[in-house]
C-alpha cells in the first residue's frame, strides 16, 4: 500500500517549506555571506545604443587576428581547417561551405563593394579590415526572421536565439554583411578547446557575433575590444561623453553599405 | 471517392511503385541529412539557399496557374473548361504539398517548425507565405474534392463552395507574389532587388503551369477513357502563348534596366549567369540555353499551325515547362547569392543526396497527383463525361 492522496499533498508541501527554508538555512549558518556572494556581481554595461568605432590606423594585423582568436575561442565557434581528430578533416571546398565566423578580415573592396577606387591609396588597398555584425539600426535580419529568433534589444545589440531558430536562412539572404553562419554540421569536432561559458552548438541554426552581450551583463567590455589595445572602441552612441562619439567626432569615418539604409552600428576610422 | 484510387490497371500500380520508389530513396537520404545536417547539400555560407528553395519557388507558380482554368470557367462562364477545372486544382494541391515539404526539407531545425506559429512574426515574408500556401492548399483540396463529388452524383454542388472557389481566385496569384516577396526585398541581394519580381514570377508561372496541364491532359486522353477536349487544350494552349510572350518580354525589361543603368551590384549577377566572372561560370551554358529556346518556344507558339498540332504544341510545351524551370529552378538562387555581398565568386552545385531528396519530395508530389487524378478520371470516366 503505497500513501493516499492526501498524504502526498502533506508531504509535499512539508518538502516545499523546507525548499523555502533553504535561505534561512543559510543565514544561521553563515550569516552575511549569501547577500555578500550577489552583491558582488558586477554591475553590468548598460547603454542606450551601443557602437562600435574601427580604428583601422591603430589596429595592425596581429593584434587583429589575436581579436579574432580571442573571439572564436570564447565563443566555441569552430575552425574547419582544423579537427580536434584529424580523421574529421574536411576538404579545402567543404572548408569554405561550412566556415562560421563571427568576426574576420577582408580587403577593402570587399568589406566596402562599390567604395574602392582605381587609384586608391596603397595603404588601404592591402589593409585587412576587421569585419563583424554591424548591430544595425534597421536589421533587416530581424525584419525577415519568421520567429523572433533574431532580434534587436533596446540597446542595439541585435541577438540570436539559438534555441528558437529553425535554421530556415532567411537571415542569411536578408544580411548584406555576410556577417551570419549556418551550421552545416556538428562542429564540435572542430572546436579546439571547448570553453565552459558559452555553449556550443548542435546542426542546424544560425548563429554571429552579440557584442559579447554575455561579457556586457557581467560589466565586461566585448573581449575583441579587450584585444585591441585600444583600437576598437566601445561605448554609447546616444551617450555625447563616451569614447565612440568621441572618436566620431574628431575623425572621418565610413560604415559598410551605408545607402542600403540598415543604419550600421560599427564604424571605421580609415 | 478515395476507394477509386485503390483499384487500377497494372500500369498504374506500376507507376505508383516506381513513385514509391523515389519516395523511399528520398527518405533515406532525407533521414541521412537530419543526422548530419544540411551540409550534406551543396549549400554553403555563400549559397546559402540552394536546389530545395528553388523547387518550392517554380512549384509555386506551377501551384498558381490551376486559376487559369478556373476563372474562366467561374468568372467568365467559359463552359469547356468545367470538364478540366479539377485537373487544374488537383495539380494544384500535389504542387502546393510539394512546396511546403521543399520548405521542411531546407529547414536545419525541422523539430522546430512549429515555432512560425507559436511566434508568429508578421513582419516576416515567410510567415505570409506559410499562411498562403496551407490556405491556398486547403482551398484546392476541398473545391477540388467537393465539386468532383457532386459531379459524381450528378448534382449541383453545394452553395457554400461557391465563396470558397472566388477567393480562391485572387488567393492563387497571392501565393506567387507573396514567394516573390521573399526574394524582392532584400537589400543588397541586386539580382532580387527588383518591382518586376512578381509579375515575372507570374508570367512564368502562367505559362509553365498551364503546360505542364496540356501535358497531363493529352496523357490522361491516352491512358484513360476520360478526354479533356481538344477545344480546352487550344484554349489553355493560348494562355501559354500569352504568358510566356510576357514572360520574355520583362525578362528583356529586367535586362535593359540592368545594363542601361549600369549599376555594377545588379550587372555583376547578370554577368555571373550569362558570361562567368573570374571563370567561374557554371550555369552559363543552362542559361543562356534557357533564354534562347524560351525565346524560340515563344516564337513557336506563336505560329498557329504548330500549336493546332498536338505533337508539335507538347514538344513545345515541353520546352516551356524546361526553360522556365532553368531559369527560376537553377539560375533564380544562385543568381541572387553569387557574388556574395562581398562580391566574391563562391559557386553552387547540389549535391547527389541532395538531388534525391528533392527526387523524393517530387515522388511524394506527383504520388498525391496521381491518385488524385485517378480519382478524378475513374468519376469522368462513369459519368460518361
């Protein structure tokens, strides 16, 4: 004979006071200390739009392959090029297929199509420049979304839902940046190291840089910026005392397709 | 009714296992691609849309055209077209079902699909094109279904369908505009980026459907007792004409805006599909054949003497119905994604599983066709029609 129904009931909430004790619990045995563990966290990097400005004058090319070393580890995102086993390894052609990427270099003519000139000066024309999501202001990534999977906060950062994506693309084709991967596969053979605080991910959904939205909520700075030694530049756009607007208004700078009217967040100081 | 579909010749039992065949290959590779994932295609970060999208945009002009024949039977009164209005709204349904298994065969996350409803995102085009084609599929199945029905029993059909088969006139051209919409308004995909996409999805469709309708119906003259009428196939064969003239024609409209103007970002897509750039050029010889016999078949329908000919006007229609799916089936996707929005040359080609999985889902389509259309024929044929 097992107990009736109103005994469970009893039991239960006996068990559910206790659940609720478990604070009190604490209090008697280490007073103090469970408000002095959350008081702790720091406070985390708030704005009310955030930016990002490229020095591209101060930002030479090894410190920005360590930015994006530095980002790809924390992220767990996976480099093809190189299997964990070397029995995964994929073809040259299933290389580029599969590439996720959250930030990356590339030529002028090809981060700003349309922009380069016959007689540009040498020095930009063999520059690499560091390429990321540009937060826009007016994604079209989230306008075509069918699910709310991407979406813009308050604050500009335009995140990804990897949990609701049902890796239909349509992302893909609506990003004029190219800054979104697919995962064509599992890539966790291709993860070096796997880091604890960010998870990994399974086939089949969508994923970019979130301006380390993880890093802003623990009061981090992105962990590119972190990298640069000062060449990429964060802060609040709406903000007149903060460093990118700063930058902005003592530089030139130029955004990346800036007539397709997406309102790009990240800006290059040439 | 369904009990018809069930009892056949040995010919149709023989088609509907080889169909069956292609299904269960589909299924495997189908199976195949959930473990591993949709890098088993050819599609890549660059394309990143490839074969199975491209098959659901051409099924779905296939899928709008059944409202040539019936608004001129309904709005129109045309009486010859009665006898085959259930021919054009069953390949409607085997086409619709058609694209949406294309749409979850590209899914990377198909457990998740359901998601589009419980988070329903209105400004999303992909959400009005799920609501499209299910309405427009129901619409088919059940005006199709009913009517035939009533034939059967040689009755009026009932009043309530009548409603139901208005709105299902305008809904056929929605469901093509709404999957241009997908495409025409992305900014910086140059080749989408264009107002003609929809009336250009439209013309194609108007002219590939109806044909492959022509097709069916000298087929269904041939293997059954059921003849569909030489009147409705001059009558649909003029359609055709009408529609793939249009359709050549914006398709010049949408060439000279391209190279008049000059604008490098919707000239480089052109130039990748009819010439090749840095020598990567794999669809220029499929495109180049799709425009010219897409012109000749234009030209040819034209003439009265080959599209009074039925030999000659199926040949032709065959052409109409190749050309166009080049054109929207091959050169549409991958068009759009190449070059890439950092105008580099990344080129697509599908891949073996991901062709038999697209044979799969074109098995399940022309599977449902054919018991639909057994049903239709086997109810035409005892009414003595």
């Amino acid at each position: 004979m097992g107990i009736n129904r109103r005994e469970f009931i009893k039991l239960a909430g006996l068990s559910t006071l206790f659940g609720l004790g478990g604070k009190a619990a604490w209090e008697l045995l280490r007073p103090g200390q469970l408000e002095a563990a959350l008081t702790a966290a720091p406070k985390p990097l708030t704005a009310k739009r955030w930016a990002m400005v490229v020095d591209m004058r101060k930002l030479d090319e090894a410190t920005a392959k360590r930015c994006i070393e530095v980002c790809h580890r924390i992220h767990n995102v996976p480099n093809f090029a190189k299997p964990k086993n070397p029995k995964d390894a994929v073809s040259p052609e299933e290389q580029v297929r599969w590439e996720v990427k959250w930030i990356w270099l590339e030529h002028f003519h090809n981060a700003f199509p349309g922009m380069d000139q016959p007689h540009m000066a040498e020095r930009l024309q063999h520059m690499n420049f560091l390429l990321l999501c540009n937060h826009c202001d007016n994604p079209p990534c989230v306008r075509v979304c069918p699910t709310k999977a991407t979406f813009r906060r308050e604050d500009g950062v335009v995140m990804m839902d990897m949990h609701r994506c049902i890796g239909c693309r349509y992302c893909m084709a609506g990003c004029p940046f190219s800054a979104r991967s697919f995962n064509w596969r599992d890539p966790r053979p291709f993860v070096q190291q796997e880091y604890p605080d960010y998870p990994t991910r399974e086939p089949g959904m969508v994923e970019k840089c979130d301006f380390c939205a993880k890093l802003l909520a623990k009061g981090q700075m992105p962990a590119c910026v972190v990298e640069s030694q000062g060449a990429l530049i964060f802060g609040d756009l709406a903000d007149e005392t903060s460093p990118v607007r700063e930058a902005l208004k003592n530089n030139f700078a130029i955004r990346r397709k800036p007539f397709l009217g997406t309102n790009p967040q990240v800006y290059y100081i040439v | 009714m369904l009990e018809y579909a069930l009892i056949g010749s040995r010919r149709y039992y023989a088609l509907v296992g080889v169909l069956l065949l292609f299904i269960l290959v589909g299924a495997f590779f189908y199976l195949k691609q959930l473990q591993f994932g949709l890098g088993l295609t050819g599609m890549g970060r660059d394309v990143s849309w490839g074969f199975y999208i491209a098959q659901l945009t051409y099924l779905v002009g296939v899928a709008a055209s059944a409202v040539m024949v019936v608004l001129p039977y309904y709005l129109h009164n045309y009486k010859a077209f009665g006898r085959i209005t259930v021919l054009g709204e069953f390949l409607a349904v085997a086409s619709v079902t058609m694209c949406l298994l294309f749409v979850i065969v590209d899914l990377g996350r198909p457990d998740r699909m359901f998601n589009i409803i419980k988070y329903p995102t209105p400004n999303s085009v992909l959400f009005w094109d799920m609501i499209v084609l299910n309405t427009y599929l129901f619409l088919n199945i059940v005006i199709g279904w009913v009517v035939l029905e009533a034939e059967k029993n040689q009755v009026a059909p009932p009043k309530w369908v009548k409603p139901l088969i208005y709105l299902s006139i305008p809904w056929a051209p929605s469901i093509h505009t709404v999957t241009a919409f997908l495409y025409a308004g992305l900014p910086g995909r140059g080749y989408w980026l264009t107002a003609i996409m929809a009336p250009r999805f439209l013309s194609s469709a108007f002219a590939a459907g109806p044909a492959l309708l022509i097709l069916l119906a000298l087929l269904v003259r041939k293997y059954t007792k059921f003849d569909p009428g030489r009147e409705q196939i001059q009558t649909l064969a003029k359609i055709v004409t009408y529609a793939i003239i249009v359709n050549v024609f914006f398709f010049f409209c949408e060439i000279f805006t391209v190279f008049y103007s000059q604008i490098p970002d919707h000239m480089l897509h052109f130039k990748y599909l009819f010439q090749g750039i840095e020598g990567k050029g794999r669809l220029v010889p499929w495109m180049w054949f799709s425009i010219v016999f897409m012109t000749i078949a234009a030209l040819l329908m034209v003439i009265p003497r080959v599209r009074q000919n039925e030999t000659t006007l199926a040949l032709t229609c065959g052409l109409i119905i190749l050309t166009t799916w080049i054109d929207k089936g091959l050169g549409l996707m991958t068009g759009g994604f190449v070059p890439n929005p950092l105008e580099k040359v990344v080129e697509y080609w599908p891949t073996m599983p991901e062709l038999f999985i697209t044979l799969g889902v074109y098995g399940i389509g022309f599977l449902i066709l054919t018991v639909l259309y057994k049903v239709a024929v086997t109810v035409k044929e005892e009414i003595g029609a």
